[in-house]
C-alpha cells in the first residue's frame, strides 16, 4: 500500500489507480502480441492460438481484480501478480 504524504504530493506522485492496472494489462497484451492474432483472426477467420486466447483471458481477469481492491499494491507490474 503506498502512503501519500507531503513528498509525494510535492513531487506530483499520485496513489496507483485502475488506469495504471489497465495501462500494464494493455502492456503485457502487447508483448503477448493478442492485438496480431486477433486481427489475424478476424481476417482468415483462423482461430487464435490456445495459449494466447488464454493468457489473454487470465491477464484481463488479474487486471479487473488489482484495479477492484481497495488499495492496489505499489508493485501491482510486478510477475508475482500476472501470468508468465
């Protein structure tokens, strides 16, 4: 949990919010390459592989429960939280 004290707000820190949580979900998606293989899907109507399918659904339901707490953790980019 990061504590926002007079420091922080002199130096314009604002508490991680669920913009940030998406903004690394869209991160992680992009280095999965989901964006490609949806796109080719749609245009071949060749299904996208499992494993990407998958990853995606597991990273998009990490990113709903960090954004849902109360308090996101200050590490929530950390690998502890996402799929490898």
């Amino acid at each position: 949990m990061r504590l926002v004290g007079k420091d922080d707000a002199d130096r314009g820190e604002a508490p991680v919010g669920a913009r940030d949580v998406e903004a690394e979900a869209r991160r992680r998606l992009s280095v999965l390459g989901h964006e490609r293989h949806r796109v080719r899907s749609l245009a071949t109507g060749i299904d996208m592989p499992r494993e990407v399918h998958i990853k995606h659904l597991q990273i998009m339901a990490i990113a709903l429960a960090l954004s849902s707490l109360e308090s996101i953790p200050d590490d929530y980019r950390s690998d502890v939280y996402w799929p490898k």
